[in-house]
C-alpha cells in the first residue's frame, strides 16, 4: 500500500497528500481493506486508466482496477435517466412536429398537388 500511496503522491503531488493530512495510517488502512481481492496487475490497470487530473478516491481507484469506467453520467453511473438519453427519430419529419404543424404540412402537400395538377393540365 505504501508504495502505491507513493506512486498516487509522485503523479498528483500535493492534491494527493492533502487528502489525508494527520490520518495518514488510517487512510493506508482503509484503502489496503477497500483494495483487498484486487491483484497487483490490477492495480497496475487502474494505475493506467486513472488519467483524471484529480487522485482517485477508494471507490474510482477499485473501479479503475477492475477496469470499470467512471460511467457515462456525470455522477458516475451508468444509468442514464430516459429525459438524458437522445431520442430516436425514425422519421425527421415528425422531429419537430405538433397538430397544427402536421394540418399545416398536410394542407401545403395537398395546395401543391392541386397545384402541380394544375399545371400539367395546362401544359
């Protein structure tokens, strides 16, 4: 643990340190325990896919490890709720479409047939 602190400390510097400022073994207690299971390759992983400019707390770094992103949210998760997710559109017609609008759509559509009907009567 100790030489992963050391590591955390030579990339973040000062932001890393601060951190844990007077509970020094504490924290060293807390991420050996939160980082149990997790194998040193692993470790070298979340190493390589921590690239954020801010150390990682316990719970990104575990995720890092395990290869796990930060999620696809800004909170993290990988739930995004329905009102967030880009709406499908089978038809770009209806993209901006209300009642009245697809009156208006209808009625132009049959003044242009009228009209080119018109026309080639004419012609």
């Amino acid at each position: 643990m100790a030489a992963l602190f050391a590591k955390l400390q030579g990339r973040y510097g000062t932001k890393f340190v601060a951190q844990f400022e007077g509970i020094e073994r504490v924290a060293m207690d807390e991420w050996a325990q939160g980082l149990s299971g997790i194998t040193g390759e692993q470790i070298a992983t979340g190493l390589r896919l921590w690239q954020e400019d801010w150390p990682p707390s316990l719970p990104e770094f575990r995720n890092a490890c395990l290869g796990k992103t930060n999620g696809k949210n800004e909170f993290g998760l990988d739930y995004i709720p329905e009102y967030y997710r880009e709406a499908k559109v089978t038809d770009r017609a209806r993209l901006l479409s209300s009642d009245e609008r697809d009156a208006r759509r209808e009625k132009n559509r049959r003044h242009t047939a009228a009209m080119m009907a018109i026309l080639k009567g004419r012609v």
